[in-house]
C-alpha cells in the first residue's frame, strides 16, 4: 500500500476534480496534509471513508507532480565534460551545488553557459568534498572503467587507490548523499570478467548503499536520437527506504529526423555551424555510399581500396563508410566524426555532421555554446551523456527523493 497520495492521484480515485478537493480542504471535509511548497497529500487512513475497499489503494495513478522536486534537491558532479549530465539534471529540477572537470576547454564551456555553477577545474583527486557532509542530496559522474586488484576476499576503498572510481567512491564517503548515480559505457559489464562492476558494488555497499540491479539503458528510447548506450550504477543509503525504479523507455526510438529537423525534439531545423570535410578523394567515394549504406555498398574494387587490410578480416565493421538515413538513429558519436572506424556522414550531403548537428544527436540545446577548438568541441559533445537520457534519469531521482521526503514529512507530524 502507498504511503501518501498527491492532490492529482486523490481526485483520480475519487472521481472528483483538483478544485473540488481544494475546496474540501478549506472548509474541512477532508483534508490534506501540507508539506513544503504547500503541497498537499493524503494518508490512506484519511480516504478510507470515500472509497470502497481496500484493493483501491494498490493502484499506482502516473502523476507528472511526482516529478516536480518539492525542494532543491542538490547535486555534486565529478567528470562533468561539457555539461550533458548537469544539463538533465537541471532540467529535471536538482541544483548543482559543484561541478568538477579537468579539462580547461570543457571547464570554460561550463562556465560560459552557467556563470552561476560552481564549476572546480583540475584534478579531482587534489578537491576535498568534506565541506559538503550532510548538504549534498545526490553525487554523480561519468568515472572511466579502470580495473582493480581484489586484495583479500573483498574489496576495499583503499584497493581502489589510483582509480576514478575511487575519486567517486571518496566523494560519496565525504559527503554522504542520499544517492548516488554513476554512469559508464555498457563495457563495464564485462570488464575484467565483471569483476571490475562487482569492486564498485561491493566498495559503495561498505561505504553503507544499496547499489540496485546495473541497468544499461537504450539512448533512442529516451528520446535522444541515437543509439547510445549507458550502464547506469544507483546506489541508495541504507536504511533510508528510498526507492528509486530506472526511467521506462518509450515505445518508438527517435531518429536522426527528430534531430535535425523541425519536430518533436526541436522547434526549427538545425541551425548552420561549422564543421569537419572529406578530403576529395574520401568525398569521390562517400558520394558512391547511400544513406544508411556503408563500405560493403562499395563496387569491389573501392572497397579494398578503402578498407586496406580490414577487407580481408572479415566482420561487419558497419561504422567504416558509413552514410547514417534520416528514419534510424544516428550510430553512437565518437570524439571525431570522420575517424576512419567510426563514420558518421550525413544522410544528403557528403560531410562530416557539423557540431551544431552533433550537438543535437546529443540533445543539447541550440543556444549551449561550446568553447574551444572545432576538434575540442567535437570531443566535447562526442564525450557527452545526452542530455535527455540524462533528463529521463533525473526525474527518476526526483520522483524518488520526493516521495522520501514525503514520508519523512508525514512520519514527524504524525509522531509529533
């Protein structure tokens, strides 16, 4: 049975309107329980007179008011690139509080579109959190996958020494959040025989946090129009009864339609940005390649031209040669759009996709402005969480740290 329900969720089960509850409110029929915010919810115990049996109460009536953080939630960010995480935190309604990055061209991104972020430039190994204990609501990052040894039959903190992982575990210890999200590439779960993922658990689970099942989740169904995947790690404090359920992912996958022209995504077509070119000979044999084709649509004889020594080697090599179609997801972005291995082409024009068009199969917004060189913005936007994967996320995280504090809000009026 639930704990509480919203203003919405009440006048679902009693087929009645918002205003009427209101109303009951005011003059005392039934009323609410006022949290922060004025936001109104209702105790089963306070319902059981307008409802007929107890099976009502186990319906689960969606309500975007759940998504809506009843307090500033805070977040504390390592590895924060150009901002596609903090981006979809924010628009999910969390404050960043610090944000900690190395690179200075990604740092001067950060700051030039949010002035206000507290964003740490240098090595996180050398930024002290302790000054954060208590304050901080949800830590975050993108740590590489770097191995440890296990020393022992479990693995420590300490074993961890020399790694990012460490830096993240480190930051979680000194600031004790509610929660913690970490994000990787879906490699992670193999990685050293999944010992690796298996350290990271058993480390955040010493450190006092239930670490939930990994999910990798599917960029396209989270209306981000590429095929990028992410593992996800959720570690929640112990004993806090928070419950935290993965986004679920939408029916249809967006395509590279959705990100380049005027639709659901954007209000306009793409606006025009610099960009990367073939050399004339590329261009000759990347005008040969239809949209969604790639190096196997080659005559024979272009083909080991192009593929050298990979045309004997077998395997599908599907990203060589290739030209993405309007109606699928674009391939996952690389830190360059025109390596050989990992070819990105636009589906009318032979070139490379300009950044702006990187930019959106990334789901950044048209007015972030990225500082650096082109080959530096590339990087930028290529090492990115997509913005609305990271947004589908957060709202995950809201949802379940405002039904925490909701319970703790009830728990201390009703013991009082």
């Amino acid at each position: 049975m639930k704990n509480f329900y919203s203003l919405a969720e009440t006048a679902d089960l009693l087929t009645v309107s918002k205003e009427t509850l209101r109303r009951w409110d005011d003059t005392g029929k039934l009323k609410s329980t006022r949290l922060p915010n004025n936001y109104r919810v209702y105790t089963p115990e306070s319902l059981k007179q307008y409802v007929q049996g107890k099976s009502i109460f186990e319906l689960e009536v969606m309500d975007e008011n759940h998504y809506i953080p009843i307090k500033p939630y805070s977040v504390l960010e390592l590895f924060a690139g150009a901002g596609g995480m903090a981006l979809g935190l924010e628009k999910a309604g969390m404050k960043c509080q610090l944000l900690n990055e190395l690179d200075k061209t990604a740092c001067k991104t950060l700051k030039t579109n949010r002035p206000d972020w507290n964003v740490v430039e240098g090595d996180v190994a050398k930024v002290c959190f302790k000054n954060y204990f208590g304050k901080i609501d949800v830590v975050t990052g993108g740590f590489p996958c770097q191995a440890f040894s296990y020393a022992g039959k479990k693995l420590g903190l300490e074993d961890a020494r020399g790694t990012l992982f460490y830096e993240f575990a480190r930051a979680v210890k000194e600031t004790q959040p509610l929660m913690c999200v970490g994000e990787n590439v879906k490699g992670l779960v193999t990685h050293d025989d999944g010992k690796t993922l298996k350290g990271m658990i058993e480390i955040l689970s010493d450190l006092g946090y239930d670490v939930l099942e990994p999910q990798v989740l599917k960029s396209a169904y989270f209306k981000v129009p590429q095929k990028r995947e992410r593992l996800f790690l959720i570690g929640i404090r112990r004993n806090s009864g928070i419950q935290f359920n993965y986004p679920k992912p939408m029916q249809e996958m967006m395509t590279l339609t959705d990100a380049l022209k005027a639709g659901i995504l954007y209000a306009t077509d793409v606006p025009e940005s610099p960009g990367q070119r073939y050399p004339a000979r590329k261009k000759e044999i990347m005008d040969m390649v239809p949209p969604g084709g790639y190096w196997r649509d080659l005559p024979e004889d272009v083909q080991k031209e192009y593929m050298l020594k990979s045309y004997y080697l077998g395997g599908g090599k599907t990203g060589m040669a290739r030209r993405i179609s309007w109606d699928e997801p674009c391939l996952t972005l690389t830190t360059s759009p025109a390596q050989k291995q990992t070819e990105r082409c636009h589906p009318d024009e032979t070139r490379p996709f300009t950044v702006k068009e990187y930019a959106r199969i990334q789901t950044f917004p048209d007015d972030w402005q990225f500082m650096g060189s082109m080959n530096q913005i590339y990087k930028q936007i290529g090492n990115a969480v997509p913005v609305n994967l990271a947004h589908a996320v957060g709202k995950e995280v809201v949802k379940a740290l405002n039904q925490f504090m909701i319970q703790q809000e009830l728990r201390a009026k009703f013991s009082a």
